[in-house]
C-alpha cells in the first residue's frame, strides 16, 4: 500500500510502500512557484515507477492548491513533464531574454 506525504517542514514529498520509504521529491518552494530539485527512489526500489508516482501526486497537489507554478529543475522532473505534457499547465512559463 502506498502512502504519499508532504513534509513541508523538510521541503519534501515522500512515498511509502508499508513502512519502507521509496522515493523522494525535494523542492524549493519562493512563495510564487515550487522548485523541484531531487526526485531519487531508494536503490533496491527503483524500477518499479515510485519517483513517476511521488512527482505525479505532488503536481496533483499543486494543482488542486492552484497558488504555485512548478520549475523542474531536477532532470526527472522535467523527463516526466515531457512525457506528460497535458500537465504542463502548472509549469513556470520562461521568456527569452
């Protein structure tokens, strides 16, 4: 059974299958938008899509919550927009200089 919690006092998503903590997603969070810096899936878990479920329930989150833009500056994060761009609506538009 999986079970995803948002520690905001660690600036960080968890998943967790039962006891065993599976994956994380650390951010930065400015007031204006989240900073997504670290999606990692503990070694003898990965392969089994936990980082793809611990980034989807947070942009839900965040979505829902509907006060924050999303920058991926972690390359998973920006590999999951990429594979999911119906979700791209929540995420920084950049401008060029």
């Amino acid at each position: 059974m999986l079970t995803f919690t948002h520690e905001p006092d660690a600036s960080r998503y968890t998943l967790h299958d039962g006891a065993n903590l599976v994956s994380v997603l650390d951010y930065r969070d400015d007031g204006r938008a989240v900073w997504m810096n670290r999606a990692y899936t503990v070694p003898t878990f990965r392969g089994h899509g936990y980082a793809g479920e611990v980034v989807a329930r947070a942009v839900s989150e965040l979505e829902a919550a509907g006060d924050r833009e999303i920058v991926p500056v972690c390359w998973y994060v920006a590999d999951w927009f990429a594979a999911h761009p119906e979700r791209a609506g929540i995420l920084r538009q950049t401008h060029p200089a």
